[in-house]
C-alpha cells in the first residue's frame, strides 16, 4: 500500500519488428536454400522431351557460328584466324602485298586465255600461231617470277624496318607473301584492308 508503485510493464516488440532489427544490414536477409533444393533447381533433363525442336535449335546455333567465325576470319580478325595467318607480321605482310598490283594474280587468268588460243588454232593447224602461244606462256611465267622476287625483296626490307632480322626467320613472311599475291585479289582470306596504291 505505502510502497513504490509499480511501473506499466513495457509493450511487448512485435515478433516481425524483432525480426526486421535483428536482420543484419547489407545481409541477403533470407534463409540459405539446402543443398537438395539447389540441385533440384539446376537439374536438367538430359534427354529433351521435344527432341526435334532441340536438333533444330542446334543446328542453327552451329550456323550461326560457323557464319561468325568464317565472317571473322574474312575481316581478318585475329581470334578467328589459323596460326598460319595470325600476329601483327603476318597483317603488314598482307597489307605489303595487297596494296601493289601483283602479275601473280593475273597469271591463271593469262594462262586459262592461253589455253582457250591453243585449242581453237590446234582446230586450224597453224604452227606459228601454237609457237607464238607458247612462247606468251613462258613470257608471262618469267615475268611472275621476276616479280615475286621483286616482292621478296620488298617484303623483305619492309619487315627488316619495322619488326626487325628476326621477324624474317621466325615468322616465314616471305613464302607467305609470294602465296598471297599468286592468289587473285577476291579470292585471299583474309580479305584486303587496303586499297591498291596505299602506302603500307
């Protein structure tokens, strides 16, 4: 009666507020899904239950690829080139020979004309017009030869300036160029960069 009086007792927390405060700050604040529940989640089934739609997803998945890594390799991107085409030496060499007029590309053109003379004079039997299309023959494969060796040289002194001796042995530029301006000028992979007449 005479003592001290009691004070209210305090208002009971709510459970969702206890919770909430106990949450730690930045945390995921939910419960760590069990092992089981995680392998059921990332279980797939390994035979698909439509299996012509997935063959057919596949393959056009696998074309799409193919004309990814094929276009790559036509714009001359270094991932998607073999090894024989691939590092900087290998780009300017290309560029070298691609931006010069080369006899080689024009040599198979020259020789399927050729051809096409030997047959129609070996209807008529005309010896000096066979002689005369024969000697055009060795003419234009002399003449090739003394530019790939001109190209040589080029490639040679080009790649000596900026890469350095070394780059010549280590990398076989100068079979690659030869091999590349003996190609005609559409048909090269990669593709030319550079003009003709573009000083490299």
């Amino acid at each position: 009666m005479f003592g001290r009086t009691k004070e209210p007792p305090a208002a009971a927390v709510p459970a969702e507020t206890a919770t909430t405060t106990a949450a730690k700050a930045g945390g995921k604040n939910r419960p760590t899904p069990s092992r089981s529940a995680q392998e059921a989640a990332n279980r797939r089934p390994l035979v698909p239950t439509d299996r012509r739609a997935a063959s057919s997803s596949s393959k056009e998945a696998l074309r799409a690829e193919r004309r990814r890594v094929q276009l790559g390799r036509m714009n001359g991107e270094e991932k998607y080139l073999s090894a024989r085409d691939r590092g900087p030496v290998k780009r300017y060499v290309r560029d070298v020979v691609d931006s010069r007029r080369n006899l080689g590309e024009l040599f198979l053109p020259f020789v399927l004309v050729l051809l096409l003379v030997q047959l129609a004079v070996g209807q008529t039997a005309n010896t000096a017009a066979w002689l005369a299309s024969y000697a055009m023959l060795y003419v234009g494969l002399i003449a090739v030869v003394v530019d790939s060796l001109l190209l040589r040289r080029l490639v040679r002194r080009k790649v000596e300036e900026r890469f350095g001796a070394e780059a010549l042995v280590r990398t076989g530029v100068v079979g690659y160029a030869i091999m590349r301006a003996l190609q005609l000028r559409r048909s090269r992979l990669p593709k030319p960069q550079v003009t003709r007449g573009t000083k490299v």
